[in-house]
C-alpha cells in the first residue's frame, strides 16, 4: 500500500494488491480498481498531447477518469530547467472518481527536471520511469543533483524504472528518413506505447488522431505510430516490465447513457452553441485571446455551420463591447475572458446593467493579481464579479462545479440572462477549463426551452389613449424590460447609460426617479429564480461543508473520506453565487459550524458573513493548484473535532 | 430651417440588404419627441439638422437605422434621431457598432463620436474600425476641444492651446484625423464643416453610399468653449485662401478666381500650393479619391497648416471599395454550412469517442 488513505470508493491505489493471472505471454496482469499516473517532461516534450491520448483512449475504455494539466505560462521555457516543467495527471479508475488524485501512482519522468520538479509528490513505493537518455551530468547539475538520482540510492523507496526512452525511439525510427532530432521528437509517443501496453489501454484512437493530425505529413504520422507501436512492443518484451495491469470500466458507476470524456472548457462552448438553438438566437462571441479561456474562442470560431459569429476583437473592451452591440441587435452575446481581462470589461459590463441586454460574461479564472498566474487555477474573481464596478451594478454570478458542469452553466447563464435582461458573470476557472471527465451526452429533448418573446408592439396606454413603447417598462414578475430589436416598426427608442426614467427610459436626473432605479434594478437581481440549495447530510451532522465552483470535487472527495472513517459532516455546494439560494440562511443556521474551503482568502466567506451573520470559518489555498482530497480531509477533520 | 421631403431613390448598392421606407419621408419623421440640450449656438444643432434632413433621401425603414454613440457632447446625438440608438460610453462606439453590424446586416448603423471620444479613449476602436471596414458611417464632429468636461484640450488642440488643463500651454501635437484614417487603412475618409450645409449633405450622400467602413471629419463649433475654431474656413474672405474644396476628377484649384492649385513637387514627391499660371496650369493636380493608393490622399491632408488652417481641404479624399468585413463574415457562415451542412447539435455533442453505458 501508498500513503494514501482513502475511501473504499478512493482506496486501492496502483501498486500491487489485487488479483493476478497470466496473460497470454508470460507477464502477470493484475487488476487494479485505481490509478494515478503523471507525465512530465520539458514544454516542448509533448507532455499535454501525451496526456490527452492516454485520457482519450481511457474514456473510450469506458474508465471514470479526471485529469489535472499544468504547464508553465512560457510557451518554451528553458530546456531542462524546474520552471519549463509541463505535466499532465490522470487519475482513473473502476468507479466514480472526483478528482485527479492527490498522489501519483506512477511518474514518467522525461529528463531530471521533471524527476525532480515531481518525485516529492510521490507515495513510497510508486512507480517512477525515467528517461535515462536525459540523465546527463550536465542536465543533472542545471537543476541540482549532484549525483545521479538513478544511482545514489535517493529513489530506493521507489519502483524505478530506468528507460532510454530517446535511443529506443531513434532505433524504432530508424527506416524513416529523419533527421536524429526529428526522431527524437517521437519519444513521447513511444512512452505512450509504453504506458498503454502496462495499462492495456485500446490503441486505435491514437492510431486515428496521429494520422489525421498529421495528414499532411505521412512520414511524421507513421514515424509517430511507428515509436508508438514500439513503446507498446518494448512493455511487451522487456523483462523490466514483469506486470501489466487492468482497470475495469466503470460501469456500475454511470447512469445509463452515451458517454465522452470532455473538458471544462469544451463543455462550455458546446453549452454556449446548445444555448443558441435552445433560444433560437444566434451565437456572437466577442472576444479578445487570453489564457485559459482562449480554447472557447478557437472552438466556436469551428461551429460557423451552427450560425456562430466570432469575432476576435482589438482589445477586452472591445470584444465585450462588440457582444453588447449584438446584445442590442438580437444575438445571443458572449464574451470570454480571464481575471484581468473582466477588469477591462468592466465599465462595459455596468452599462450591460444599465441598459439592462442578455450578455453572457464568462471569466476562467487564474492566479492574480494583475498577470498573476496564466495557466494556474485559483478562485479568487468572486468579489470582482459581485462588486467590481462603479455605482450600484448587480448581476447574477454563477459557477459550474466539474469539467462536464460548465455545459449546463453555460445553459444555465443564458436562461438568466435571457430572461432577467442582465449581463450573467460565468467564473469558471483553469482546472475546470483545462480539466477533462466522462460527460454523460444529454439527448436535445432533455435541454430547456430558452425561447424569448421579442417585443412586436407598443406596450403602454398614455393618459390621451394613444398607445406608445416604453423601453424600461418592465414585466411585473421578473422586473425584466422588453427586449425590441432594431427592424421592428414603431419601436424606435434610445438607451443609453444615463440615468432613466422608469418606464420611457428618457434621461432623468431627478433624485427620487435614481433612488427608485437603483432599488429596482437590485430587486430584479435579488427576484432571479435559482433552485434551492441541496445539502447532502446522511447522519445529521454538526458541521457543514459550502463550496463553490471548482472545489466540489476535492470536497466531495474529503467528505467521503471522512464519513469512511465514521465522522459526521453536511455537505452543500452552491452553483448561484448571486442571488444565493433562498434557503441558504437557513441551512447555514441549522449546523453548529460552518467551514468554506475556497481558493483565495475567503470570499465566499466574506458574503456569506455579511448577508447572513454566520460565523463561517474559511479554508484558504492560493498555490495555483486544485485541494488535495487528503489535505482538506484533515482540515475539516479539525473543524469537527475544534 | 426648411424641412425637405425626398423620396428615397432605392438604388444604393451598400444598403440593399436594408428594407426600404414604405411611405415617403420627411425631415420630421427623424426628430424624436426629446428636446435638444445643446448649448445655443452650438454647431451640433447644424450637423443634427442636416442629418435629419438627408435621412428621407436614403429612403430606409427608419426602424433599420441605428446611431451609436461614446460620450460628449456630440454623443447625445442618437437622443434626438427617431431611429434605434445607444447612448454607450466613453470611446466604445465603434467596438459595439461593429457588433451590431457585423450580426444585422440588415440595418444602417452610423457612430456619432467627438474628437476625444474617437482620438483619445477610443482611439484604439477607431482605427480598428477602419482597418476591418464593417459597414458603419462614423461621423466624427472635431471642435478641437473637450466641451462635456469643461474645455480642457483635446487630441487635436493646436499645440500651445492655453486651457484650465494646460496654463501655460498644451504640450502634444494634435492628430489629424483625417491622416490618421488613411494610414488606418480606411476606405472612405472626407472632411467637411458644420456651416456647410449643402457640403455636409454632399458628403453625407457619398458616405451613405460607401459600401464599408466611411470616416467623416465635421469641423464643428463650440461656441462656449473654444469658439471661432474654424473661423478661417467660415470668413468668406480667410476661406479663400484656407479652403481646398476636392472634387474627384476636378483639378484642385481653390482662392480668388481659383488663382491657387495644388502640383506635385517632381523633387521629393510631396504636393504643394502654387499660384497658377499659364506654365504650371497643366501640373495641377487631378483629384482621384479612387486612387488605390493613399499616398496621394495622405499628402494632400498633410496641406493643412495645424494652426492657421491654411490649405485645408475638404471633401472626400479618399473612397475605394475593398471588402467589407460583414459581408464576409456572412460569407463565411454561408461557406460553413456548405462545406458542413447545418449544425447539428446532436451529432456536435456526441464528438467522436463515446462509449455506451448499458442498464
């Protein structure tokens, strides 16, 4: 056994127990329920797109499966150094999972750097393959070993696997006419090979994805299924390799279904493209290329057959500006960005209030402040989405939980938006974008009506009995105006973001008409429906547990660590930020203790606290990386016993 | 001010995908119900009028039309047009009038924006704008300062302006507008003045027309805060000398009995202003504004003296038809589904791999 403790749902880890038998060769094969693996390499050593494979044909395996990439913001750091370290985990197993896992089972590490930029992650007794082709003195001293870790006895406590990965990869490619630095280009895929042969992954996906990634080189696409295939043969044959393993698919785990693995981003655009069939409105993305949230942009920028406009902009303000004019025309309007990139759209963002249009405004969230951290996940926009714009300006925030989640709040922003009339703040974050799991695929039939009625006619009698349009006169349920379109006869009008009249919507400076305008433009926000909040409490805890976004799955994973070990603790996870559920005050006063783990110093904390008065007590990381299940375990432990 | 009633003449290539008026129009059918807020005197009563007055002309649905507007003085415009408009905010006008027009190629949008709005904060919008020609009318009134906020200076002050900002002087040169459109790759840049109201409808009328993106600069008073701007264009007398009317294939000759005209130096390639005489009569320069190239449009906007506004010309100096960004974009969309079909949800859902889950 690892140091890992878990769950019986989280508690077989990738080692050694397990049943065994005999393949068809002579090697043993062992069944494992579990496995975390983590590739690391240099920026440039293809560790992502290695990664993704291995994910790939594990969904299509049928395995749960969640995965964690981390990458520096460089798009090529220095080679061989701590920083151009680029990883990718996978967590996946026989059963429901809920998150990428806290320690890696096995490692394939690349060359010393990314040994040594991860091997303090591992549990004793995992699985470490190195690439010993990259174990030079020199690469050694630049991160620094002073003696080689492969030979000093510093891994004993590990399973080391000693591979020249990069000599065997130019040996396999040795018929192609390529030039030694383009065969060695390859060794990723040979440690693919590898590592599909020890997990019997299924390998026609890779097979398919490299010859049609490479269509237009032939040679490089079976150079790269060439060093593949000899990964798989070299696991197969060499007597380093004594055991293989295999993860069932996780079939008891999903609910019927057709399943895909997808990410957080992707799930989001295909929520954004559901969102416009479903309203009947067509899609506008405006938006300006900022990391993570660029993926959205590349991929509606392919969807132009469903109607989809992109439009990259010259800048945040104008991608958002451009949405907001759309917005106006009768689109559905999305613009996607990050932290700092909400900043600049914020002044646009209060107008969006004030001339009260749908507009969807989509922040995946990274480390901040200012450029903070690109492509590390972090939670801490919630205030900037609450109150990050001048005057009184409120708007519904929202935040998905998984990967797969972002397509629903994606749908869900857009029922709000659509019919509130108000720009939707979205916070997803980098492990969502980035991070993948199985999505079980909804039939269209499933999808909710977002129809909107645009506004045809006059909507109000004057006292002489002619009949006019009143652009701020609003719908006495939802307090929304009516959205008329430019084209629709008789309803010429002007908004703007001066101050209005109720009702005409004409400039108003007048005291009273502000104090009114300002109170309802709140209460329409304050009246948005969201569904109660469910809390997930089996015994009748003293401690409740609230997050938000991201978190879920290191929570829900802790929670059931802790129940495994007999503890008691309520569970609840909110998806509306803005209003919150009407029965959050509640819920929170019925538990002696309140605990919030988020990533930042205490946002939710800090609204939770000052809307209704609970003494929450917040749990704060701001590394850039997800909770470690194990980690927020014992932290919550401490809340139940303190 | 006389109101005109004309009927629309339904021919304008860059507006036929916008539905035409069903019943003739009037300048009173483009004034809404707001009352003007402009200080008396203001040149943006003139400009209003005349936009008003040439709208009947284009013979559009008036609810196909849209003004978008920053912030300024000239930005309260879209209050008192009876068309759809917005009222944004300070420098956007362009970003969100290419949303709008980019998604509803069935409207005519016009940007109605100052000096400062356009050159200062929305510098960047602008020139964008421009380089991309989405099919938008900017109308951009210069009065060389910034009137909403008191009379400060504004990006195309003359340098040495003396305001509550600068005592003892502005310090930075002033933009022309109009070389600054051009070296933005814009496709139709004409200047005119706010007095000129024949001129300005003029010029109105070849915007309208323009299929793409058209700039026009419009010389406009501020009576409180920096009156007399343009004086020298506006004295029957100074105007002689300062005025350079251009007219496409006229040659530019301008002055007392046309005595003046613009040649180009064989030297260095630059134009200059000559005194015409029988000799040079024939090197006066023919105005081409359809000239591929901006290089002689871009010249003859550098004639205009910065401070005395000597040799300024007016009209439109440059109008050339390249593509338009919205016709593209739809063309794309139309390619898409071509190449693809039209989206399907279901198929776009279901990706490539997926596994079935069985009960």
């Amino acid at each position: 056994m690892t140091s890992q403790v878990s769950s019986p749902a989280e508690q077989a880890d990738g080692t050694v127990t397990g049943e065994q038998r005999k393949a068809a060769g002579a090697k043993d094969v062992r069944r494992l329920d579990r496995v975390i693996i983590r590739f690391a390499g240099d920026s440039g050593d293809g560790m992502q797109l290695t990664g993704d494979r291995f994910t790939s044909e594990t969904a299509s395996f049928g395995n749960d499966l969640s995965t964690l990439p981390n990458f520096p913001a460089e798009i090529r750091a220095p080679a061989g150094t701590l920083p151009g370290v680029s990883s990718f985990q996978l967590h996946f197993a026989d059963h429901d999972i809920l998150t990428p896992g806290d320690a890696p089972n096995v490692l394939v590490a690349m060359n010393p750097a990314a040994l040594k930029a991860n091997v303090g992650d591992l549990p004793r007794g995992a699985e470490i393959i190195v690439n010993t082709d990259e174990f030079t003195k020199r690469a050694m001293q630049k991160v620094g070993y002073t003696s080689s870790p492969l030979e000093d006895g510093s891994l004993d406590g590990y399973h080391l696997h000693p591979v020249p990965l990069t000599t065997l990869t130019v040996e396999a490619l040795k018929e192609f006419d390529l030039t030694r630095k383009e065969a060695e280009r390859s060794k990723n895929m040979f440690a693919l090979g590898l590592l599909s042969w020890m997990y019997h992954r299924p390998t026609e996906g890779t097979e398919k994805f490299l010859t049609s990634k490479f269509a237009k080189k032939p040679d490089i696409a079976a150079a790269n299924i060439a060093a593949f295939r000899a990964g798989w043969n070299f696991g197969e044959t060499t007597e380093d390799f004594a055991v293989s393993y295999e993860i069932a698919p996780a079939t008891t785990a999903f609910p019927v279904g057709t399943y895909r693995n997808i990410s957080g981003n992707l799930a989001l655009s295909y929520g954004l493209v559901a969102a416009s069939r479903q309203s009947d409105l067509p899609l506008f993305l405006g938006s300006y290329p900022i990391t993570p949230a660029s993926d959205i942009l590349h991929e509606l920028s392919k969807h132009k057959n469903f109607g989809v406009r992109t439009f990259q902009a010259e800048d945040e303000i104008a991608g958002i500006g451009a949405a907001l004019g759309a917005a106006f025309g009768g689109s559905l309007a999305v613009t996607t960005t990050s932290g700092p990139g909400v900043a600049l759209k914020s002044e646009t963002i209060g107008l969006a209030v004030s001339l009260e249009l749908p507009l969807l405004v989509i922040d995946i969230q990274r480390g901040g402040p200012s450029t903070g951290l690109p492509t590390k996940t972090e939670q801490a926009d919630l205030l900037q989405a609450m109150y990050g714009r001048n005057g009184e300006a409120p708007l519904p925030v929202i935040a998905p939980r998984t990967p797969a989640d972002c397509f629903d709040a994606a749908l869900e922003a857009a029922r709000i938006a659509l019919t509130y009339r108000t720009p939707v703040m979205l916070l997803s974050d980098g492990y969502l974008a980035n991070g993948s799991e199985p999505w079980r695929i909804p039939e269209l039939d499933e999808l909710p009506d977002l129809r909107v009625q645009f506004t045809q006619g006059p909507n109000h009698t004057l006292a002489d009995g002619s009949e006019v349009f009143w652009p701020y006169k609003r719908d006495p349920q939802t307090l929304a105006r009516p959205w008329a379109i430019p084209g629709t006869p008789g309803l010429e009008h002007r908004i703007g973001g001066i101050e209005k009249q109720d009702g005409t919507g004409n400039i108003s400076y007048d005291p009273a008409n502000h104090d009114f305008m300002v109170r309802i433009r709140q209460a329409k926000i304050d009246g948005v429906d969201v569904p109660d909040i469910e809390v997930d409490d089996p015994h009748g805890a003293r401690t409740l547990v609230l997050g938000w976004g991201s978190t879920y799955g290191p929570i829900t994973a802790a929670v059931r660590r802790l129940r495994t070990a007999g503890e008691s603790i309520a569970q609840a996870h909110l998806r509306h930020l803005n209003p919150f559920p009407k029965n959050l005050g509640a819920v929170l006063k019925a538990y002696d203790k309140v605990v919030i783990p988020e990533m930042n110093l205490g946002q939710l904390a800090t609204l939770v606290r000052a809307k209704y008065l609970v003494d929450a007590h917040s749990y704060n990381q701001v590394n850039g990386m997800p909770f470690k299940a194990e980690q927020l375990a014992t932290a919550l432990k401490e809340a139940i016993d303190g | 001010m006389a109101e005109t009633t004309t009927e629309g003449t339904g021919t304008i290539e860059a507006l036929s995908l916008v539905p035409k008026a069903e019943a003739r129009q009037s300048m009173k059918d483009f004034k809404s119900d707001q009352e003007v807020r402009w200080c008396p005197g203001c040149g943006d009563y003139a400009i209003l009028a005349a936009v008003q007055g040439f709208m009947p002309e284009l013979g559009l649905a008036k609810e196909n039309i849209v003004f978008v507007s920053g912030i300024g003085c000239s930005s309260r415009f879209p209050y008192y047009m009876n068309t759809y408009g917005m009222h944004s905010i300070h420098g956007r006008a362009p970003a969100i009038a290419t949303g709008l027009a980019s998604s509803r190629r069935d409207l005519s949008v016009w940007v109605v924006t100052g000096d400062g709005d356009a050159l200062s904060i929305g510098g960047n919008h602008l020139i964008h704008a421009l380089r991309r020609n989405v099919n938008l009318k900017i109308l951009l009134f210069n009065n060389r300062i910034y009137g909403l906020t008191k009379g400060q200076y504004s990006p195309t002050s003359e340098v040495g302006k003396i305001t509550k900002s600068t005592p003892m002087g502005s310090l930075d040169a002033p933009f022309n507008p109009v070389s600054l459109a051009l070296g933005a790759e814009a496709s139709f840049v004409a200047r005119t003045i706010d007095s000129d109201r024949k001129h300005l409808t003029e010029v109105l009328r070849q915007a309208a027309a323009h299929p793409g993106t058209a700039l026009i600069e419009i010389y406009q008073n501020c009576n409180i805060f920096n009156d007399g701007a343009f004086e020298a264009l506006k004295d029957k007398q100074s105007a002689q000398e300062a005025v350079i009317r251009l007219e496409h294939g006229r040659p530019i000759r301008f002055g007392a009995d046309n005595s003046r005209g613009v040649v180009r130096d064989r030297a260095t390639g630059d134009l200059r202003v000559v005194t015409v005489t029988a000799d040079n009569e024939a090197d006066i320069l023919v105005h081409d504004a359809h000239a591929a190239s901006p290089t002689t449009a871009f010249a003859l906007s550098r004639l205009a003296d910065p401070d005395t506004l000597h040799h300024t010309p007016i009209g439109v100096l440059r109008s050339v038809e390249r593509p338009v960004y919205d016709a593209q974009m739809a063309d794309q969309l139309d390619t898409a589904i071509e190449q693809k079909g039209k989206g399907d949800l279901a198929a776009l859902l279901a990706g490539g791999d997926t596994w079935t889950v069985l009960g």
